[in-house]
C-alpha cells in the first residue's frame, strides 16, 4: 500500500513538468522568430556634435555650436531631427526634420528646414509663404562604397530671388571617402547651377572723393549663376567607448565663389 502511494505521489509531482515539458516542445515558435526579426529591422541612433564653427554648403553659419541629432529607420524609411544651437546667442538656431527612403543605394528625402532670425517673430507653426521661415526641400541621389552624388532643390518656403519670383534653390554635392594613414577622409564638391535664392541691401559709404554715395549689394543663397560654392576636406579618427562612438575629425571647409576658407575641428557623441 505504501508503494502504491509513494508511486502516485511521484507521478503528480512529475506530472506537470512532463506536461509543461511537452507543452513548450509543442508550441510555435515562428511568432518569436518574426518578432526578432522585425527588431533588427528597426534601428535608431541619438548623436550630439560640438562644433568649433558651423559651414554648411559653402556658409557661414556661426561659430561654436552644439548639434543634437536623433532618428529611427525602418526598412530603409527614416526619420531624423537635427539642431544647431550657437554659444554665440546672436547666432541663428535652427530646427530641420527630414523624411527618407532609402534602396540599394538610391535615396530621395524631403526635409522641412527652419531657423530664427528670419521671421520677426521667430515663429515655427507660421507656413505663410513669402513670409515663412521655413524651407522645404527635395533631395534624390546615390551613395555607394567608392563615392556619393547627391541632388537638392528648394521647392517652398523662404526661398526667392531678388526679383520676387520662386528660386528653386539647387546644390549638388559629390563626395568620395577614402582612408588614409590610419584615419577616414572625406573629400566634398558642391556646385549650384544657376541663380539661387537672395535679397539686396542698400549702404551709404564715402567715395575716394569723400562724397558719400548710395551702394547697392546682391547676396545670394548659393550663388547668382553657375558656381562652385563649397569645396571640402575632413578627417576623422574614429575611437569607441562601450556603446558609444566617439569620431574626432578636423576639416578645411572652404567657398571658391565667395573666396573664402574656414578651418574647423569638431567631436561626435553617438549612441547606437
């Protein structure tokens, strides 16, 4: 009698792990399968820039600056934010968010730039044309291992030419990494193609004379025709801490069409 109930005690006490032994060898797994997969499809990244002076395209576009960045993809469709924020409280802010699609290469994207300084008001949901501060953008190109050509033409927002009418803002920008003495490089071309958006200025200055005389200035975007508006160069040491990339780099930022030159050195904060 005794062996008989030791012998049920066992089976109950084994019973539920045989059970839930068979359960679990039984059960689906291709729901998991699909969520993994579906996670590594999904990426985001936050990186935070210090700058010792902002050039974008060609311009100058203030002096020591920290520059947040975040975004997330997701089977080649992207979304990011990027910040500009000037030590210099004179220096313009700027807040840009840019939507993109990514295949094998080829890339198309809008992106929605705005900064202070140009409205009055530095309003942000203010999408009045002519008066806006925003700028709306369009952008195709193609980025591979040994180079990377890309097209950008404004297309609404603040953007017209001295005469009024719409500018639509073009740059084309090609650029070709390589590595060298241990360090990555990255050499960069941009041209525009024909007048790009601008405003005139009216000044009073005194002649060799001594007369004073009324001087009128044309400033433009890009440039007032055909130009090559930037040519870059940057070399970045790239050290890692954890999860955290941290890229050094050093760059000679300069503007053939204004005859300018900028020497700028910077560090990245990227957590991935």
């Amino acid at each position: 009698m005794k062996k008989i109930i030791s012998l049920a005690l066992m089976a109950m006490t084994l019973l539920p792990a045989t059970t839930l032994a068979q359960e679990e060898q039984d059960a689906p797994e291709v729901e998991w399968v699909v969520e993994i997969v579906e996670e590594s499809e999904f990426k985001a990244y936050v990186q935070a820039d210090l700058v010792s002076h902002y050039m974008w395209r060609g311009t100058d576009m203030g002096g020591i600056s920290i520059q947040p960045e975040a975004g997330i993809s997701w089977k080649g469709l992207s979304l990011s934010a990027f910040g500009n924020a000037g030590f210099d409280k004179e220096d313009p802010q700027e807040f840009d968010l840019t939507l993109g699609y990514e295949y094998k290469g080829f890339n198309i994207g809008i992106t929605d730039y705005w900064a202070t300084g140009v409205d009055p008001d530095d309003r942000y949901f203010f999408y009045k044309d002519k008066e806006t501060a925003h700028q709306f953008e369009a952008n195709f190109g193609y980025s591979g291992k040994y180079f990377s050509l890309q097209a950008y033409t404004m297309f609404w927002g603040n953007d017209y030419k001295i005469n009024g009418d719409r500018a639509y803002s073009t740059y084309v920008e090609l650029s070709v990494p390589f590595r060298a003495g241990g360090l990555d490089w990255d050499a960069r071309v941009g041209i525009t193609p024909f007048e790009s958006a601008g405003y005139a200025t009216t000044s009073t200055k005194q002649n060799s004379l001594g007369k004073q005389i009324t001087v009128k200035e044309s400033h433009y975007f890009y440039g007032e025709g055909f130009a090559c508006n930037m040519a870059s160069i940057r070399a970045t040491k790239n050290l890692q801490y954890k999860s955290l990339r941290l890229p050094i780099f050093a760059e000679i930022h300069t503007n053939p069409y204004l005859q300018k030159a900028n020497f700028l050195v910077g560090i990245s904060v990227i957590a991935f």
